[in-house]
C-alpha cells in the first residue's frame, strides 16, 4: 500500500528468535517455522572481530547519519552479512544497500499483500535445498500478469518472501536459492519494467545472498529475451543463472527434493494451494507476535 509510512520510529524486528512453540499452530503452518534459532544477541557475540567491526561501523554510520531512521540490530546484521560482492561482511557494498534501502519493506505484512501472497506466484518452499544446503523459494511467473497487477505488487511479494526467509539464522548467513518454473508463460506474463524491478530486487534493494536461480522449462522463445535480460544483471550474479529442464532438477537439488517441491511441477508432491495458504497463516502468526510484543498486548491464538 502506498501510503504505509516507514519512515518514523516504526520497528517492528524483534531480537528474540521467531519460534512457535506455544502449541497454537497445526503442522501445516508449523513447517516454515525454524527450529532452534540463536537471538540476535548470540549470534551477533559469535561474530569474528572483523565481522563485529562491520557490524559495530555500519550501526554507529546509520545512527549517526538517520537518527530518526532508527534500524535494529537483527537489520543492521543482515545487511553486512549480505553484503553484495564476493564477500560477507563488506562494510562499504553493505552500507551501498543500507543507503538505497526501502524502508516501507519494512511493514509490508502478510495481510496486506494477502491477494498477491495467495496467488501462488511466488513463496518459499520448506524441506526443499540446494545441493549445497539452500533453501530455496518458488516462482511460477505464468501467474503474473503484468496488465492486469501493477510491477509493485510483484516486487512486493518477492521482497516480502525474501525478507521473511532472512529471518532464519542459516538462509542469512550462507544464503538462498530460487525456483522459476516457466511452463504456461507466455509473453504476456512479462514486460520490460517488471524484468528490470525484478532483478534490481535480487541484486542489491534489499539484504539477501541469492546462490542459485534456476529457470526451468524456459520456452524456445525465452532466448530472445533473455538477451534482453541478461546485461540487467551483475557478471557474477549471471554465473548463478541456470536454465534447464524439469529432469536435470536433480543436478541441482538434494535428493528427495519431490517431497517437497510442489505439485505444480510434474514431480511434485505437494500442494501448492496448502503450501501457500500454510506460509499465509504462519507469517500472519508471526506478525500478530510482533504486533502484541511490540504494544504489549496479550498474544491471541490464532485459528489453525
């Protein structure tokens, strides 16, 4: 929503672990939920003295140049650990993105991008890594329509997954990969401004590592724009672009990943309308949390 003000005082990350461990959750939801997370206090005096002085530098730059901006630490951690480049922890690419950072991603919730989350376009898919550990989240881009949903919706809800799969200790510190299954996408699924938001989003607006982007069963026409596509993005990040069939998925992903990829795909398993409505019900769990920590109300349960 465009008249969601970020730019007061609001802070809505808490320094506490996000669990749901109160029993008020099914299974369903209970999946995106990470199981033995640090607080942001431990992590951060686990940190290397180099990566404390990055840390501590970027917390005292922002303070002192938007005093009225006001980041937490569990932010502040995340963009040096995200930091763009080769390397973690690079104070001068990681205050870059603090700099040009949308803080109305910050009180984006899952209620407000309830039609969009619910489209099953985009979302993360729980169980479901990378060869080398990532989790991963999912795309099925024939679901957008550019006339018809505004380039700001989409970039929403890609920015919304993305954020909340930071909130885990593991995806922040070693990263994510991304699913992009292309049948049924035709040309009027896309457009230039999208494409552009797109991958601007995936390098560098907001504090994600993206390992892996796999696009997968691209049509045959796919290369005429991804000739369009491919100088949008950074050289390094192009090494990460992979586009294959549904059959070499296994050179990608850990064995047993139909488990958990979903049932959009010909080897999935899942159901992508629960996986959906699950991931709703659970970021709605958490950010009713929030909400109750934040003005110190009692915490309602939620129906399961």
């Amino acid at each position: 929503d465009d008249d969601v003000n970020a730019d007061g005082p609001t802070e809505l990350f808490s320094s506490e672990p996000r669990q749901a461990t109160d029993g008020s959750l099914s299974p369903g939801p209970l999946r995106f939920a990470a199981e033995g997370e640090r607080s942001i206090s431990q992590q951060i005096s686990s940190l290397s003295l180099s990566e404390k002085q990055c840390f501590d530098n970027l917390k005292t730059r922002w303070k002192e140049s938007h005093p009225d901006k006001p980041l937490s630490d569990e932010m502040i951690l995340r963009f040096a650990r995200c930091s763009p480049g080769a390397n973690k922890f690079n104070e001068k690419t990681a205050w870059r993105v603090m700099q040009r950072f949308d803080r109305r991603y910050l009180v984006l919730t899952a209620t407000r991008l309830r039609s969009q989350l619910l489209s099953k376009t985009l979302f993360p898919v729980p169980g479901m890594v990378t060869l080398d550990g990532h989790d991963m989240f999912y795309m099925r881009p024939s679901r957008y329509f550019p006339k018809l949903t505004p380039t700001k919706g989409i970039i929403d809800n890609l920015a919304y997954c993305m954020t909340a799969m930071m909130e885990e200790e593991k995806s922040c510190t070693e990263g994510i990969g991304f699913l992009c299954y292309m049948n049924d996408w035709k040309r009027c699924n896309f457009s230039i401004e999208y494409a552009s938001q797109f991958v601007k989003t995936l390098q560098g607006r907001i504090p994600v590592r993206v390992r892996v982007f796999l696009i997968v069963n691209p049509p045959a026409w796919f290369n005429a724009l991804w000739k369009l596509i491919k100088p949008m993005l950074f050289s390094n990040f192009r090494q990460k672009v992979h586009l294959i069939k549904e059959d070499q998925l296994s050179s990608f992903l850990m064995p047993g990943y139909e488990t958990y990829l979903p049932d959009d795909m010909g080897a999935g398993t899942v159901s992508t309308g629960e996986l959906v409505a699950d991931f709703f019900k659970y970021r709605q769990y958490v950010e009713e949390q929030e909400h109750h920590k934040l003005f110190g109300l009692e915490a309602r349960t939620p129906n399961k």
